[in-house]
C-alpha cells in the first residue's frame, strides 16, 4: 500500500507530460506554414478590370498567408513589346509561377517556353489562342480561367434596353487576337439575326479611337459593341462619351466598362475570376501536377448598367431586368 501514492503521482506526472506534448503539437500543426513561394504577376496594362483580376488573385492568396513580399507586379503599361522582357525579367527571378492577366500577357508566356508553370486569369479564347490544346489538356506549362465573352447574352441585353437596332458598330484591334475572337462571335451572332454591322479597326488606340468612333457616328450605326480588348477597355470613357452624346447606346464585354460610361454589359465578376485562379495557384502549391489542373470556363453572370447614360439615352430600365451592377 505505501506505493500506492509515489505510482499515482508518477502516473499524474506521465498524463500530464503527454497532456502538453499532445497540446504543442496540436498547436504546431494548426499554425498556417510558412508561405515561401514567389510569384510574378503580368499584365499588359492598368485598367479597371485587369486590375480587379489581379486583386482577386492577389487578395485570395493573402488570405491564405502570402504577404505583399510574395508578389512581384509587373505592368507593361499598354507596350506589347514590353511583355517578352517582363516575362524574361520574372523567368531570371526564379519566382516559382508566372500569373498572367488576360491574352497578350499569357501569350508572351507561352512563347517564352519556361518550365515555370504559368496560371492564366482572363484568357477568353485559350484553344484559339494555342494556349492550351482543350480544356483538360495542358501542353504548355500553362492552365487557368477563361472568360468566353457571351455574344448572344450582350446582343439580347441590347434588343431589351434598345430594341429594333438593325446596325451594329464594332471596333476591333486586328492584333488582339482575343478581341477578333470576339467579334466573330458577335458576326456569327448577327448573321444568323439578319442584323448588319460595321467594324472600325484601332491598331493604335492612342490615336485610332476618336477616328473609329466619329466614323461608325458618321455612319448612322445604331449601337456600338466595344470587345475585350486589353488597350481599348482603358478608352471605355472617351468611346461612351462620344456614343452617348450622339445619342448611340454603347455595349461592352466587361463588368467594368458601364462604370466608365458604357451603357450595359453581360460579363463574368473581374475580381472573381482573379479569386478562382488563385484557388488553382493554392492546389499547384499543394503538390498538383499542373498538367492535373484543368482549365475553367467562367461563365459570364454579371449584368451591369450605366444609369447616367441610360438617363441621358432617354433609355428606361425595364423593372423585370436582373441587373447586377448598377453605376451612376
């Protein structure tokens, strides 16, 4: 009986031991581990939606831990030409992925022939673009989140806030091959509606887009469609304001072009798209092959409306409308 008391407290003190051993290593496995990668992110140009793409990606990946010192942004400021070097610049940095904000950026990438995986945000025809061969094959170290521009969901907006329109407007740069994509689409959609269309090409929005717009006025269009085009979304403000001044109602093919002036729009969340990309970045960190992370089409969900233009259009917004966004 006397060790009874000795073997109880070398009990108490072994449970007691294993108590705090257990609670350390709970603690130690739920800290977040630490978040070392680097990563470049390049876009072509500064504008309200590759911006918010880029914060979606950006803003998600803190979430998870990562720090403002994980990034490196990279902004060609509109030159094209500028994007090999930006891309060569992340390559020699070692980062270990490239995130690359809409077509031409991507493009750059892929031509580049890195082995350091690419994650695209934005890229609206990737097979087309000889990005990926379709969209569970990955060919080019390259994978991510597309944002197929809804054709006939823009044209139908346009038959419900304008309806009778029997012209369509157009502008296009010829060497965005994402823009001419969509402008197919949009033919292809007219075509088979019997509705005519003019297209204007801007090969330097700097100096083509009042001549495009003053012309497709000078004709007598009855709308004016603007495509996903990297450098002639950051001229959204000066297309609209002639359009709407003429009395011409304007369409875009991002969320963010009613916010600078264009009547409507039918397109995917920018900030989302950039967030669902930064969820496949998390799986290739994770240890995914990125020859496992398919490629997502992004469904367009978003309507957007300019009130201010519609205002001044006369245009009235139909109460049964599913308006998303609405800008002033």
């Amino acid at each position: 009986m006397k060790y009874l008391k000795p073997l109880s407290i070398f009990a108490a003190l072994v449970v007691l031991a294993m108590s705090i051993c257990g609670c350390t290593q709970s603690q130690s496995g739920d800290a977040p581990s630490a978040k070392d990668e680097k990563i470049a992110v390049i876009q072509l140009v500064s504008n309200d939606a590759f911006d918010q793409m880029r914060d979606g990606f950006v803003e998600t990946m803190k979430a998870d831990g990562y720090t403002d010192d994980s990034f490196t942004l990279m902004n060609a400021n509109g030159d094209q030409s500028q994007l090999p070097t930006l891309v060569q610049n992340a390559i020699s940095s070692n980062v270990d992925l490239i995130v690359t904000v809409a077509t031409p950026a991507t493009a750059a990438v892929v031509s580049a022939d890195t082995d350091i995986p690419n994650l695209f945000i934005a890229v609206s025809d990737p097979i087309g673009n000889k990005i990926i061969a379709d969209w569970n094959t990955i060919d080019h170290n390259s994978t991510g989140t597309s944002n197929p521009i809804p054709a006939d969901k823009i044209m139908e907006l346009a038959s419900t806030l304008t309806p009778g329109y029997s012209t369509v407007g157009m502008m296009c740069n010829p060497a965005e091959k994402n823009a001419v994509s969509t402008c197919n689409a949009v033919k292809k959609y007219l075509d088979e509606q019997g509705i005519s269309y003019i297209q204007k090409d801007v090969v330097d929005p700097a100096t083509d887009v009042v001549t495009a717009v003053d012309a497709l006025i000078a004709e007598n269009v009855d709308i004016i469609f603007v495509p996903n085009d990297s450098s002639l979304q950051s001229y959204m403000g000066t297309i609209a304001g002639k359009a709407t001044e003429a009395k011409i109602p304007t369409y875009g093919s991002s969320a963010v072009m009613p916010a600078t002036g264009a009547l409507g729009a039918v397109a995917i969340s920018d900030f989302n798209i950039g967030a669902k990309t930064a969820e496949m970045a998390k799986q290739l960190f994770a240890g995914t092959d990125i020859k496992d992370i398919p490629s997502i089409p992004v469904e367009a969900d978003e309507t957007s409306i300019n009130k201010t233009t519609a205002s001044k259009l006369g245009i009235e917004i139909p109460a049964d409308l599913k308006v998303d966004k609405e800008y002033e």
